[in-house]
C-alpha cells in the first residue's frame, strides 16, 4: 500500500460527545472483535450493563461470522451513558469496534496514496468544529491502520472508467478532481454558479475524445477548459426549470435518503418491521406525487410537500456561510473518492458525478423541508373570517410557503447531515432501477436545471 496519507485542508473536525452517531448507526462487527470484548466482564465494569445483551449474531446471508451492536428502544447503543460511551471508557478510542473507532472517516488507497473522506452526518464535521485535519494525522493514521487491518480499505486503480468503456488515467482524474474542488470552492462566486460551472465540466469532458488527450495534454486542456468556463459561466444564462417528469424523478431521488433504519430497527419484532415498511412505503407515494405532509425522521414536524415545491428557487439567496458549507460538503465528497468506484457502488465516474450534483439539489430541498417542518410545528392563531376569506382568495399555499429567505444556516447545515446519513449508507443506489434514473435524470442538461431549480438564481 502506497501509505502517503492525505486529508482535506477545507475540513475541521473534533468530536463534541453528543452522541448522535450512538442512537443512528446500525453498527456490525467482525468475529474477532466479538471475541476480544467478549474478554471483558461488562457487567462487572458497568452494572448498567449487568444481564444485558450487548451483541447478537447478524444471522443474516453472507455474514455468517458478523455481530451487531444492540440498541434500547429510544435508538440509543446499549454502551451509551448520557453521552458518554462506556466501551470507550475501557477500550479506549481505538478498542472500540471498527465502526465507532473509524467514524467519522473512510479511506481510499490510490496511486498516489490514501485519501481520507469525511462523513458530514457527523454534527461536528458538518458545522466544522474543531481543529483542522491536518493536525490529526496522527489520529488518522491509527483510524487508517484499523481500516486496514480489517481489510476495509478499497483500493483505486491507474484508470478510472468515466462512462463505458472510456477510462481516465489516475493522473489525468486528479487533475479534473482538483479543478471541480478550486470551482466549488470559490467564494466570488454565488453557489448555483458553482454548480453550473461543475456541470459545465462534465459536459465537456463527457464530449471530448479522451483516448487522444492524455496526461500533460489533458492537464493543460483542463486549465484552459476552467478558465474558459468561468468566463462562460459567469455570463451565461442559468437554465429553468425541468419539465413535470424530470421533477417527479428528482423527488424520488430525494426519497433515497429516506432509507434510514438504523440499529434500533433490528430490534423491532416482525410487526413492528412491517409498519415500518409500511410507512416508507406511503412516504414514497407522496414523494411521488408531491402530495401530503409526511413526518420525515429527524424532522421538527411534519414537512407539508406542496410548500416545499412552492418555495423552490423563490426568496433570497442564501448566505455565506449556508453555501461555504454546501460546497465544503461536495468537495470533501470528492476529495474522499467517495462519489465513484468501490466508496460508491462501483459507480463510474461520469454517474457518480451527476449523483452528486444532485446531491446538491436535494441538500436544498431537504433545507427547505425542514423549514417547512418548523412552521407546521409552531401554533398558529386561528385566522378570523375575514383574514380566512383572503387566504382563500390569495392562495393559501403561497402565502404559508417557506422561501428561501427563510431557510436558516441551522437548516442548511441539518440538511447537509440528513443527506449524507444515507449518502453511501443506504444501498438504494445499487439498485438496478436507481441506476436507471440516475442515467435518466443525467440526460442533457436536465439534472442541473433540477439542482438550479432548488436555489435562489
């Protein structure tokens, strides 16, 4: 293994202890791991813990060696105290299992050395407390050693499928890679044109001839490519709307991110799973057809669908501090090489990046969700007959829609880690007709005119 570490220098991270990642995470371990905590008499350590189970086998196809940490019913890991962990308490930070010692980080190892990727669902790495990476190699490098002494660390190799059968040798991605991060990282300009700018990007290199324009010719073709863009995107018109379809589609990748079940699922008895079944399924129908007022998990209320539509690029811009952190988000994600290959279910580059440009669309939208959420939560007083009648006449919809004006950083932020708990968690996008609509919704121009359409222009 080619053991250069590298991390993001845009990214501060120190954990906060407020014990969010131990009520969310369904956690499995190796046999190995079982059995060398299973050396501590746990009840004796903590009498909390004293005739309680602590583990159970997977017992599920393909994982006949696997555990599984147990959970109480409010979702909290069986370990947790208040908001301290009691296996840490003993074990240490990295004696814990492979999951809650890694956390919140992964690894790729390159050609030209191991990344680090950053799990923004962490409340601490996507509000950026802390410390910047760099002063925690030490802590990385040990995280890494785990990771890979659990042979949990994918490796990349020299060429990089785009699409097909046309690859990009690994020199020649960086380059690219490197040139999305300068874009998305860019504070003079506003963050749609970002997001046009990067789609920009793909379309062009998606037209090129790439077998004819390889290694100093395809770096240099990338600087001129992202000075002329710039130019042309600072100028350009940004694209409307997608059509009826297109948006029905885009809910539905919305929808991706509601497959959360985390470890106290497991803990539920059949009928308890199949309700559960029951009510993402209906959540999906009035994802569908934009209908309704689901109680999405994590929400401060339920989150009225017809406003979150109304409110799609309408009110001011947001501020920047909300888009610093968006387009932190996405270029950590591709920092970590955790948008294609084996980080991203051997997605191809192309793909891969179109999942997560439309990542940047739902981020918005699940922002305005939440938004949404709050003012359906809050007691309102009971109009009079005549401010009843004018609603009627104006519409109440428009008037009780949540604009974008009123979108809080606060909103932004939890929207961030909403999106990216099941951003490479969830197996959705393995599914064939996932991979479908992903290719659907990568037609032309129509992805970004969705993701433009979810902020202020």
């Amino acid at each position: 293994m080619n053991e250069s570490l590298h991390a993001p220098g845009f990214v501060n991270y120190a954990c906060q202890l407020c014990g969010w990642c131990c009520h969310q995470y369904d956690i499995s371990f190796s046999k190995a791991d079982f059995e060398r905590l299973s050396k501590l008499d746990w009840g004796r350590l903590e009498p909390a813990l004293a005739g309680k189970e602590w583990a159970a086998p997977l017992r599920e196809f393909g994982n006949p060696d696997s555990y599984r940490l147990r959970y109480a019913a409010d979702g909290a890991c069986v370990f947790l105290d208040g908001n301290q962990c009691r296996m840490h308490k003993h074990v240490g930070e990295f004696g814990k299992t492979l999951g809650c010692s890694a956390y919140p980080f992964t690894f790729a190892e390159t050609p030209s050395g191991v990344y680090t990727g950053c799990r923004f669902s962490c409340k601490a790495m996507a509000y950026g407390l802390g410390e910047p990476l760099a002063r925690r190699m030490d802590c990385l490098q040990k995280q890494l050693a785990l990771c890979v002494e659990a042979g949990r660390v994918p490796r990349y190799g020299n060429n990089v499928v785009w699409d097909g059968r046309r690859t990009l040798p690994w020199t020649d991605y960086l380059a690219l890679e490197e040139a999305l991060i300068r874009v998305l990282l860019r504070d003079d300009l506003p963050l749609p044109r970002r997001l046009f700018l990067m789609h920009k990007f793909m379309e062009v290199i998606h037209e090129a001839k790439l077998d004819r324009v390889r290694g100093p010719k395809f770096r240099e073709f990338i600087g001129i490519l992202e000075n002329g863009l710039l130019l042309e995107a600072e100028a350009e018109p940004l694209p409307g709307d997608g059509n009826w379809l297109s948006r029905m589609m885009f809910r539905q990748f919305c929808f991706l991110f509601q497959r959360r079940q985390g470890g106290s699922y497991r803990e539920m008895n059949l009928l308890g799973k199949a309700g559960a079944r029951l009510r993402t399924f209906w959540t999906g129908v009035q994802f569908t057809f934009g209908a309704g007022a689901p109680l999405l998990a994590a929400m401060p209320g339920p989150a009225p669908l017809a406003e979150v539509a109304a409110a799609a690029g309408k009110g001011g811009t947001l501020g920047v501090e909300a888009e610093t952190a968006i387009s932190r988000f996405l270029a950590a994600k591709l920092y970590g090489k955790q948008h294609f290959g084996k980080l991203f279910f051997n997605y191809p580059l192309r793909p891969g990046l179109e999942v997560l440009l439309l990542t940047a669309g739902a981020v918005m939208w699940y922002a305005r969700a939440r938004t949404a959420a709050r003012r359906s939560s809050q007691p309102a007083d009971s109009p009079t007959p005549a401010e009843a009648a004018e609603l009627r006449r104006a519409g109440a919809a428009e008037l009780r829609r949540a604009g974008d004006s009123e979108t809080t950083l606060e909103d932004v932020l939890e929207a961030i880690r909403y999106v990216d708990f099941c951003y490479g968690f969830s197996a959705a996008p393995a599914l064939s007709i996932e991979r479908l609509r992903i290719r659907a919704l990568s037609h032309g121009d129509t992805a970004i005119r969705l993701v433009l359409a979810q902020y202020a222009k």
